[in-house]
C-alpha cells in the first residue's frame, strides 16, 4: 500500500516566536513501522513546506496514495486548518478520502465540531 503521512499548513505563531518547530514525530512514529512491514510511505511536512493547496494536491497526486493520512501537532489550534486541508484532500482525491479526528486529548467538543468535517 501506498501511504502519504500529511502535517497541514498551519504556520503556527509558536513556530516563530514559541516553542519552534516542532517535528511531526507522531508521523514519524507510525511512518516507521508502516515501512518496516512493506508499505511505501511519504511523509509530507506541510507546516515546514507552507505549499498552498494546489500545490500540495500535485505532491500527493505524484506519489499516488492508497491513503493519506493527516495528522498535526497543536489540536485546538490546528482544528480550522485540518478541517480545511481535509475539505480540500475530500475533493481532489474522493476515491481514497475518508475523514478519522482523534487525539489523546481533544479539546473542541464533538458536536461543536463533526458537522464541519467533511
């Protein structure tokens, strides 16, 4: 299987002026093994790279994915951004797109925030 491992564009204020940079490690994390097992796997850095949509979508669309898979750091923060990068895999790629929001501890409340999910 062909997998693509997605941080969204997010250009956090912390990047610049908090925290910094942080690695998509949880990405990391699951990219490994993924290939140890036999899978192809691309880890797209989206918050370091700042491509706009299209040329996001022209990335992904090279590899050709079986999944993608979007993952970030900061929920509450990175909520709008993930919604949108979502809405916008949902459209370019309907055949592979199916929508998963999780994390160890999500801050927005489920009704506040399942009808926007594509």
């Amino acid at each position: 299987m062909r997998i693509v491992l997605l941080t969204p564009n997010r250009r956090f204020i912390a990047n610049q002026y908090g925290l910094g940079y942080q690695i998509p490690l949880g990405l990391v994390f699951i990219g490994g093994p993924l290939i140890d097992v036999g899978h192809a796997v691309k880890l797209i850095d989206n918050d370091l790279h700042g491509w706009p949509a299209a040329k996001l979508i022209a990335e992904i669309t090279t590899f050709a994915p079986d999944c993608i898979m979007l993952g970030h750091t900061g929920s509450t923060a990175a909520h709008d951004v993930c919604l949108r990068t979502a809405s916008e895999l949902r459209m370019a790629f309907p055949m592979r797109a199916s929508s998963m929001v999780g994390c160890i501890q999500p801050t927005p409340p489920r009704k506040a925030c399942a009808p926007a999910q594509p």
